[in-house]
C-alpha cells in the first residue's frame, strides 16, 4: 500500500466566526472541531504521518488537545508554526514531510466532516493521476457583478465549489510553491499553483456537500444539525 502523509492547517484565527479563540478548538457537539478530521485520518491505514500547523502560541494546547482524544487508532502528529497567510503554512508543512515522494493531503481542520470513503477515493485517483481535489458541483446560479451590476450569468455546468483535502505528490506541490515563491503570487488554494505552475492536469474527485468549512457561527448550526443526523 502506498502511505500519505497529511498537511492538517489548524492556524486560523475565528474572525469571521466571531470567536475569541482559534475556530477549530471550539466544541462542536462536545467535541473540539480539529479532533472530527484528526479521527477520520487515524482511521485510514495507509495515513503514515500528520503534519498539524498551528499558531505558535497554541501549539501546546493543541498538543494536549490531541493527546487526549479517544481513538483505537493513531498515527504519528508533528507540530509546526504557521506563517501569516494559508499558502505560506502549508509550505512550513511541507518541509516537515518525512519523504517528498510520498503523496500529502492538504486539509483544513475547520472541515469537520471529511469522510474514510472520500480518502480512499483521493488516495486512488493521486496514485492514478498525480493529482487530486475534492469537490461539488455548484447548486445556484451564479453571476459576474460589478459595483452592484450584474455582468454576466456563468454557465454553472463547469462550476465546481472545491474542498478539501487535496492531494499530490510532495516534491510536485514543493515545487508548485517554490515557483510561487519566485512571483510573488498569493494562491487561494494548492491546486491554483498546481494550475499555474505545474504541467499535471488537477483532477476532480466528487465530495460531499456536508464536507463544508465552519467559517461562520450559521456553519456552527448546519454542523451541529449534521452530527445530530450522523449519531441518530
């Protein structure tokens, strides 16, 4: 079996939450929110390794926080600093891999609700492509405003809404990040410098559209009523 390591970013700040503490150890249903994903990746055996970025100042209570989780399984956890943008952390997480030919997983611990099913259906199609991204299809209809005007409507057949985790290999996304690097360019995701800087075609695979990020005390509500739904 080929093994995988995960980026689990867990830097975030709870602003839009309107939180004074880091988003992810909020509880969700008695539970903090970074232990949902953390769990979902003890579960799967070919998970060999998980990088956690944090706030520095966090670090130790997320430490503790993991240590006591209940779980049959584990794997290893490694702890690094996060940088001051989202891209800039998965790249302190990436010098922290243990081998850069393997595959690493990129995810965001906000997204409680990643599934064993959709790893194993992303760690199948990055041995068969290289590459490989969560999504779902767009539901509404979506328009191109500008000051308040609409502009166009956007055929929403090509329009996917991408999650995560995403998946490549780890020499391929270092090197995506090292020629970001080099222009300065600000992605607002790993597959936007796969698209720019690497010649592998990024591939979809289908998620869920319960695997959304808590971004938002309203998210906090649509989690909760989603693990009432997955207890009952």
């Amino acid at each position: 079996m080929k093994e995988y390591e995960v980026i689990l970013l867990a830097a975030g700040q709870g602003k839009r939450m309107k939180a004074s503490r880091n988003k992810i150890l909020l509880q969700l249903m008695g539970k903090p929110i970074i232990l949902y994903s953390l769990k979902t990746f003890y579960e799967d055996p070919a998970c060999k390794h998980i990088i956690m970025v944090t706030q520095a100042n966090e670090q130790e209570l997320l430490k503790e926080t993991v240590r006591k989780m209940k779980s049959k399984k584990t794997c290893p956890v490694t702890f690094v600093s996060g940088g001051s943008e989202r891209q800039y952390s998965v790249y302190n997480g990436l010098q922290e891999m243990k081998d850069l030919e393997n595959i690493v997983m990129v995810h965001d611990g906000a997204r409680p609700f990643v599934t064993l099913a959709q790893l194993k259906a992303l760690h199948a199609k990055v041995l068969e492509t290289s590459t490989a991204i969560l999504g779902v299809p767009v539901k509404d209809t979506i328009k191109r405003v500008f000051q308040g005007t609409v502009q166009e409507t956007i055929p929403r057949e090509t329009l996917w809404q991408i999650q995560t985790p995403q998946a490549f290999y780890g020499k391929d996304l270092l090197a995506a990040h090292e020629k970001s690097k080099e222009d300065d360019f600000l992605g607002t995701d790993e597959s936007s410098l796969m698209e720019k800087y690497s010649a592998l075609p990024v591939t979809m695979v289908l998620g869920s559209y319960e695997n959304i990020k808590l971004t938002t005390p309203d998210d906090m509500l649509i989690g909760e009523a989603i693990v009432k739904r997955k207890r009952s």
